[in-house]
C-alpha cells in the first residue's frame, strides 16, 4: 500500500473514533416513558438554545425535606428506566430530582458531552433556587455515565453541596472507550482526550465528602474504572463500598449499606 493510502486510512480511522468519542457512542437515549412507581410532586420543564430539558421531582411522605438528591441517569433509557435506584432513595426519605438531559424521555435535541455538561449547570443553578430545594442538603448522584457529568457538576458547585454519590462510575470517556475497543488501546489513550473526566475531576473535590459503589463483577464498566476514581478523591471523607451482583445492582444487592452510608454522608 502507498504511503498516501496508509495516512488516508489514518486519518480516516481517527476521524471515526473521534466522532464516536465525543458522542454517538455513549448516549443512547430513549423516549418511551414508562409508568413511574412513585409520586411525583412536580415536572419542570427548561429552555436550553431551541431545546428543552425536562426532569420530574418526587418528594418523600414525611413533610420535612432535609435532602434533596440531583439524579444523573446512564447511557440507555430516561428517567423512567432507572426507578430501581431512585424509588428506594424517595421510599428511605430522600427528595430526588431525576433529570433528563438532550434526548432522552421529554427532552428534546440531540446530546453531546459538551451541551449535557452545559445543560446540567444551567438546570441545577435554576432548580437550586426553589424553596423546597434551597432549604436542604444537596446531593448530586451520578449512575454509569452519568458518573462523568456528575463529578464534573460537583467539582464546579462545591460549596452549594453537601456530597457526591457515584455510581458503577467510568473513569472518563476515553477510558471506557479503550475498554470496549481493545484491539485500539493504545490508540485511543494516545490520541482522545475527555472533554473532562471523573478520575480528574474528583481530585479537585477539596473535602466533599463522596461515596462511590461498585461491583467487582460489573460486566459494563470494569471494576477497576470506579476504583481509580475512588482513589483519584481528594476527599478524606470517602467511602468505598462493594457491591454485589453486577452493572448499577448495587441498590438491589446492598440497599441497605448504601443508604446507610449516604444517611452518613
């Protein structure tokens, strides 16, 4: 093969990872809505450009609210699709706010890693001014992908919150993308680099304290991604707990150890 052939590939080939690094790749929304299990007290929908953010807020039985949590969902679904995790938070007391960025449920337009970290800023400082969530604790709480939105949401807002929950987190984009294309490894650490990343962003978090949660058999995101972020926490306050079972199971396999921990936090 001629030189000139071999740096078209080249250029081809990167032109195709840097494209499914920035996005097409990871996010993989869905609009169809399930049937929610919990109350939900309030839906807010907010402008972003010409596209709207939506997220849906549920509020505990007891009437005194000490602890609101900002819930960043994975790659796959909506809002709806990871009820397993944010009903037992509401049930054990917990106000959650589950947004739903670019895409995904009701949101419309397209998400990039660049508009989602935009778009979460814009949404928790204007959510952040509400009465019943201004008067309490804040938690950010980010599953899977959303571990990488979430850290960098928590590094830019530490004083407006009280902890950081991440779970079955990756280790930044480039991480996860080496991961699941092994035979370009090498590739791909030399040449993506992350918008921003967990394993970064965490050591910035000065002495907020953080929780990070996840299995030794998570079959989507290595075990060993969530234990560099864990160690990357500036944080002396962090706890690492295992859990059991596999991706995001966590809230299923050791419910109680979590809340435990969070109640803690």
């Amino acid at each position: 093969m001629k030189p000139s052939s071999i740096l078209t590939l080249v250029f081809l080939f990167l032109a195709v990872f840097s494209k499914a690094q920035m996005d097409d790749k990871f996010y993989q929304p869905n609009k169809m809505m399930k049937p929610f299990e919990m109350k939900i007290s309030d839906s807010v929908k907010f402008p972003v450009e010409d596209n709207i953010i939506t997220a849906f807020i549920a509020k505990p039985k007891q009437k005194e609210i000490k602890k609101t949590i900002f819930f960043f969902h994975g790659a796959a679904g909506n809002v709806t699709t990871y009820q397993f995790i944010t009903k037992p938070l509401v049930d054990a007391g917990y106000q959650i706010v589950m947004v739903d960025l670019r895409g995904y449920g009701l949101s419309t337009g397209k998400p990039t890693h660049k508009n989602v970290a935009e778009d979460a800023q814009k949404f928790f400082d204007e959510l952040s001014k509400r009465e019943d969530i201004k008067n309490t604790k804040i938690y950010i709480y980010g599953a899977s992908l959303g571990s990488q939105v979430s850290s960098h949401l928590a590094k830019d807002n530490i004083s407006k919150i009280s902890g950081l929950i991440l779970d079955c987190p990756m280790a930044s984009f480039t991480d996860i993308a080496a991961h699941f294309s092994p035979q370009y490894k090498d590739f791909i650490l030399q040449t993506l680099v992350s918008p921003y990343s967990a394993k970064e962003d965490v050591k910035y978090l000065g002495k907020l304290p953080v929780l990070v949660i996840h299995a030794k058999g998570d079959q989507t995101v290595p075990y060993e991604q969530g234990k560099l972020v864990f160690d990357n926490t500036s944080s002396g306050t962090k706890v690492f707990i295992e859990s059991k079972g596999d991706h995001l199971e966590g809230m299923m396999n050791n419910k109680e150890e979590i809340l435990k921990a969070m109640d803690k936090l």
